[in-house]
C-alpha cells in the first residue's frame, strides 16, 4: 500500500528555489537503514492498556476518539514547544504531535484500540529533508513498526485518519478542543453534550493514581528538591539576586532532568511575594526580603510536582517574617493532618484556613470577633486568598474537569495526589494591618499522597520548619 503524500512546503522567502534531478537523486540513496528490530514495550504500556479497558467500559458501542494535539504557532514559522494534551498521554504513553487515539467499537462490547501517528518521513519524494518539519530538520522519528513495539498497540499513518474517521458509522465522542482537523471530520456526527460529558469522563479516570505515576511524581518531586537547592546556592546574601536568575536556574535543573517545568516558574522576592500568580519574574530578591519560590519540575513522562518555599534570603527570618512563616507552617500542619482516605476533600482545606484564622484574629486584625466569626464571614481570606490545595498529576491542576461528586465534593481515596498550601498574603498597600506586616508573603506548598492509612509527603526532602529551613540554607552556603 502507498502511504498518502503531501506536497512539499517551501519558505515563501527562502534563498533556495527547485531541486535538480541529480541532487534529487542523490538524496534517494546512500542512507543506511536504522529500524530498530529488538524494541520491547515501555514499563508504561503495561498501565495504558488497563486506563484504555475502563475507558471502553464506560461507553460500549461508541467511537471514541482522543487527539493529542496540534502545533501552536508562536511567531510567523516557529512553534511553542509541543506538549501532548493530558488525556492522550495518560491513554498512550506517546507525546507525539497530530496523533489521535481511536477506540473502535467491536462486534462485541468492546474496543479496538488503534493509533494514528505520523511514521518516517518519506525518503523517495524527498520529504525527509525538503520540508522543514522532515527529519533531518526535526529529528528521526519512530516507525509505525517501531510505536507498535514500544506503546503495545497498533498504529497507522495519521495522514488516513481523516478519512478513517469519516467513514466509521454510530455514535462518536471526541476530546475537542485539541484538533480542529478531527473535530472537523466528525462534525455530523459529534454532539457538543455528549463529547462535554466524554470530557469530564476522561478527567475523573485519573483521580486516583496507579504505582507507575505515583513512581513518577516521587521522581518529579525529588528533582524539584534539587532545583530548590541549585537556587539556594545562587542566591546571594549581600548583593541582589535577580528574580529570572532563579528562574533560569530551576529551569536548568528541570530540563536536566525532565522534560520542563510542570507550570511557569512564581520567583516572588518582597512584596512580589502576595501576587499568587507573580511570573514576571522582573524583580530582584534583596538581602532581608523574603523569596517565595513556587516551582515543578516536570518529567519526561508529563508528571509535574509544585512545590513552594519561602525563604529568608539573608539566611535567617526577621522577627515579623518568623511570625507570619510559622503560622502558615502551623496551617500546613493542620491540612496535612487533614488528609487521609475516607475525610472529604474540603476537610484539609477547612482544617488549614481555620488555623490561619485563629493566628490572624490573635494578632488583632478583625478587632473585637472571634477567630468563630471570622472565619464564619471569610474575613481571614482578605489575607489568605486562595483554597488550600488541588489535585497533581500530568496537569499541575489535575482533573479539573472531573465530577464535582468525585472531586471537591467528594472523599479522599488511597492513590490521590493533592498539593497543601497555605498562605498568608500582606498587600504592601494594605492600610487594614499594621505597617511591618505590609509587603510580607508566605506560602509552603507539599505533594501528599493519601495511602491505605494516611498520607505520605512526597517533597518532603525539603525542609518545612523556620529553624530548619535556616539551618538549610546555612548548609547549601556553606
């Protein structure tokens, strides 16, 4: 069978024109062949076929299709680096661009799982280095034979799936919002509804994790601690450090050993500390202030962990640091104590914020009410903001389309992954606190995992408490 071809693309202003039929001849030989013959299955296969199995339980009868996602364009001809949308890698085990996961329904209750992806580029018409995105511009890519080894399914070329979508009969669900092409191939035949309820499926298949992510978040989250220790040692005590230096710094460790980082990097010196989501990152952390660090490192498997630390950069807390620094400590201590199989979800965060309002009605900011009232009225969230935590996993906002029965509203399981984070944040323009507290922004951020009997911090490599983070830094310097 011929594969489908596609035409050549050309810069519109590129400096070559044509191709002579010599060189074009050229380029059709003298290249050695490099199929690999004695792959075995990634260690991931093994769970992918098991997610795809309940996957089909779910929806007998119907085609169902998962993308992985397009190439966005970042400026004129160069893309934002490529990630493969959640749900497709957490199905394949893959990460390639354009591919689609398809289940077909059998004759029987079942599915055949089959997936498009795009193979070796075409050597004969001369593909492989006359289109920019062939190989030798890009890099090699698998074999159709090779992906069949390595992610344990079959796989055809993706340049069919269009018309192999188009031709399928019954009902259909597809993942939108990924690739237009499909979505386009099965507009007669989709429903927005169904495929929003496929959606919210999809999200709530990975709530609870299986050994081999758990592996993966416990790997992501020890190189995250490694990252927090590069930054450390960067970090100058007498001189200003710039806030992209950190970052920068933690990116290296990230793609190091990852893929990238799971979430844009939050390097928050001084009052950039109480902005949450502070990624301009164009500041300078100064001896005194505070850095509130809030990163991830991602795996080369899409597993992220987030973690914070906010961190004296001088070495040692102020007084007013060391206040604010232990009640947050004091909060995480409470959500973490929180969370165990069978409590709500919510109870983790109720138990956090509680504790928050307690410190801030004692230090006499909600004048003559009670730490019952105040948190009765959400006043303490003037200063505390957020909620205390989310699910972690391929996003560093996990299954946020899930079930709300199933998610917040429901109980903790053995094999959730959930972030605790409390934090307590002084705008520098607030003229409801005294002056010192003005300015002053603390979050500690951990990865709990809840077992059969508890829970397991799984960044728990970095040091939580006031005394110990000093004696920390002190280490790192030296």
């Amino acid at each position: 069978m011929t594969e489908p071809t596609e035409p050549i693309k050309y810069r519109k202003n590129g400096l070559t024109r044509g191709v002579t039929e010599e060189l074009a001849e050229s380029m059709r030989h003298g290249w050695a062949d490099t199929e690999r013959r004695d792959l075995e299955p990634t260690a991931q296969a093994a769970y992918t076929g098991p997610r795809r199995a309940t996957l089909s339980a779910a929806f007998p009868g119907e085609l169902l299709v998962v993308p992985s996602g397009t190439p966005k364009v970042r400026a004129n001809d160069t893309d934002y680096p490529f990630r493969a949308s959640s749900d497709y890698a957490y199905l394949t085990g893959d990460q390639s661009q354009d591919a689609v996961l398809v289940l077909e329904p059998t004759g029987e209750s079942g599915h055949r799982a089959v997936l498009y992806l795009r193979g070796r580029s075409d050597v004969e018409n001369g593909e492989f280095w006359l289109d920019t995105h062939g190989e030798l511009w890009d890099g090699r890519r698998d074999s159709l034979t090779e992906s069949e080894r390595l992610l344990g399914l079959p796989c055809r070329d993706v340049r069919t799936v269009h018309g192999d979508l188009g031709a399928a009969t019954g009902p259909v669900r597809v993942l939108r919002g990924y690739d237009a092409g499909v979505e386009e191939a099965l507009r007669e035949r989709s429903d927005a509804e169904r495929d929003a309820e496929f959606e919210v499926f999809l999200s709530g298949l990975r709530l609870v994790k299986d050994e081999w992510e758990i592996a993966e978040l416990r790997f992501a989250c020890a190189a995250t601690a490694r990252g927090f220790e590069d930054v450390v040692r960067v970090l100058g005590t007498d001189t200003e450090t710039p806030e992209r230096l950190i970052e920068g710094t933690f990116f290296v460790r990230a793609r190091l050993e990852g893929n990238d980082v799971g979430y844009s990097t939050i390097a928050a010196a001084g009052p950039h500390a109480t902005t949450l989501h502070w990624v301009r990152n164009t500041g300078q952390a100064r001896p005194g202030d505070l850095l509130l660090l809030d990163a991830g490192v991602e795996t080369n498997h899409l597993y992220t962990a987030d973690v914070t630390r906010t961190l004296p950069v001088s070495g040692r807390f102020t007084d007013i640091q060391r206040k604010v620094y232990d009640a947050v400590y004091a909060a995480q201590e409470a959500g973490i104590a929180a969370v165990r199989p069978g409590a709500d979800f919510r109870d983790f965060h109720h138990a956090a914020q509680r504790e928050l309002a307690e410190h801030l009605t004692s230090w006499g900011l909600f004048g003559d009410l009670t730490a019952d009232k105040v948190y009765e009225l959400g006043l303490h969230r003037r200063f505390t903001l957020a909620g205390t935590g989310h699910m972690l996993g391929l996003d560093v906002h996990d299954c946020a389309h899930s079930r709300a029965e199933e998610h917040v509203d429901g109980q903790l399981l053995p094999g959730m992954v959930l972030t605790v984070e409390p934090g307590i944040y002084f705008q520098e323009n607030d003229l409801t606190v005294p002056e010192e507290y003005r300015g002053i922004g603390v979050r500690i951020e951990d990865d709990i995992l809840v077992t059969a009997d508890g829970n397991e911090n799984l960044s728990a490599d970095l040091p939580r408490r006031s005394d110990e983070v000093e004696a920390w830094l002190a280490g790192l310097r030296g």
